[in-house]
C-alpha cells in the first residue's frame, strides 16, 4: 500500500519535478491540474492521493536519474534505454495503483483520471490517454490544458493513421484533412484562457501540414497577438516592463514539440516506435479505461 503524503510533500515533488530540465512542460502541468482538485477538495490524503504521490516520487527518482547521466563524463546509452525500461514498468505499475484507488468525490475523480491521462501519454497509449482526458471533463475539470492536450493527441492520430506517403489518393488526403480538423476543433474548444497563444500556435501548425495556409496564417497572427496580450499583462502585474527576453518555456513552441510539414513521416515512423510519443513531448515521456 502507498504511503500518505501531506499537501506540502505532494507540492515540493511538483516544485523538483518541473525544475527538472528533463521533465517536460506537459507532464509538470497534468500533475498540477490532479493536485489542484485534490488540494481545493482537501482530499489529498486519500487513495487517489497517495497514488498520485507514488507516481511523483517514481517519475522524481527516474528524472533524478537521468540528470546525472547526462551530467556524467561518459554518456552510456544502455544506462539511458536501462532507465527508460525502468521506468516504462514504474508507469505501469502505477496505471494499476490509480485504477485501484477507489474515488470517493468528483475532485478524487478527476484527480485519478489525469494522472492516468500523463501515465498514458508517457507509455504512448494515445487512445486510452484521451479517455482519460475526456473523463476528467466529465468529472467536473474546465481547463485549456485539457483541450491542448486533446488537440495535440488527435493530430497525432491522424499523423498515425493517414501516413502520407507520396502517391496518396485524394481520398486518403481528403480524409487526413478532416482528422486535423477534428484535432483543430479541440484546441478551439480551450480558447479565452491563458493558453491562447499556444493553442492558436497549434491551430496554425496543424492546418498549415493539413493545406489551409491562408487559415494557417490567420490563426498565427492571433498567436503572435495573443502572445504579446499576455507580456502586456505580465509588465502590467509587475509594474515594470522586462528587458530580459522571454523564456522559452513561455513560448508556444515550448509547450509541445514542433513539428514541421517536411518532417511528418518522420513523426508518423516514431509514433510506431516503442516510446514514440515520448520522444516527441520530450526526453521523459478505442475501449473504456480500466
């Protein structure tokens, strides 16, 4: 059985872990979001509580461990994929501990099924990681980064299931166009949040790989405006205009992986690989859930 954590142990894991260069912007946002149901709720000591915090600890010691590898005089890719396996098996021991916890509130709820939608993602269950998401909307979580994440997933379907290779036939082409905007629907549906700029950002790349260019370069033009929105009301909170240049994790670039037209077979042949998603979100990474 997991130990308990307290609200301020669970909260210092989530401040190491998104000050680690190795843990990804999206990973560190999901944990946060679960926290913030539980901690709202006062609920953080309950099953799903101290599931949450098995799997924070786990992904800290993976993390931890990867830094000093890389860190290391002599980088040992066997040691890196030997961490990697490791951790593929702590994600999925800890998939069965989340399944297990029994919920006892809408809050407990949504807190299990985000923490189940990053372990997905990690292990690239793209499918079983948009159920997630989806439940924990319909457990009562209204946030942008629900919709990126789900706009982001479904184009990565469609890049899965419509490769376009050269010589596709105009039906496979017509076909892969409406899957990206199904994938363009959902980042339209976490518009009026501070995500803007990253979901706008989104929009943009994804109809421009899908042939819309004139709507593509619409939609960066409200990304590029949404973006400075947001630094004039930065300046604004702060009384004092930064010099610095923003940082990168600021960008929309930043909070996903770039992907450029010319390179989408390549994505599609990742995303077939073992751990393909989690070498596009970054070094870490139908049926019902479980």
């Amino acid at each position: 059985m997991a130990g308990s954590y307290d609200d301020q142990e669970l909260l210092g894991m989530l401040s190491e872990l998104e000050q680690l260069d190795t843990t990804e912007w999206a990973s560190g946002a999901l944990f946060e979001l679960a926290l913030d149901q539980l901690l709202a709720s006062q609920e953080a000591d309950t099953a799903v509580g101290r599931a949450l915090g098995q799997l924070m600890r786990a992904e800290l010691h993976y993390h931890r461990r990867v830094e000093q590898a890389v860190e290391g005089d002599d980088l040992a890719l066997d040691e890196l994929s030997h961490l990697h396996q490791q951790q593929r098996e702590a994600l999925e021991h800890n998939v069965g501990s989340l399944q297990r916890s029994r919920v006892t509130s809408q809050a407990t709820r949504a807190a299990r099924e985000l923490s189940l939608a990053e372990c997905r993602l990690r292990l690239g269950d793209l499918n079983r990681a948009l159920l997630h998401l989806d439940a924990a909307q319909d457990a009562g979580v209204e946030d942008p980064l629900i919709h990126l994440l789900r706009g982001y997933i479904r184009y990565q379907q469609a890049l899965r299931d419509f490769p376009r290779a050269d010589g596709g036939s105009a039906a496979r082409e017509l076909e892969f166009q409406l899957a990206c905007l199904r994938a363009v629907s959902a980042f339209e549906q976490g518009l009026g949040g501070d995500l803007d700029a990253q979901l706008y950002w989104w929009v943009s790349s994804v109809l421009d790989v899908a042939g819309f260019t004139e709507a593509a370069q619409e939609a960066l033009k409200k990304a590029e405006a949404a973006e400075e929105a947001l630094e004039d009301d930065e300046d604004e909170d702060d009384g004092e205009l930064r010099e610095e240049a923003p940082s990168a994790a600021s960008s929309p670039e930043a909070i996903l992986p770039q992907i450029d037209p010319a390179e989408e077979r390549l994505v599609d042949e990742t995303l077939r690989s073992p751990g393909g998603l989690e070498k596009l979100l970054g070094p870490d990474a139908d049926g019902r859930p479980d």
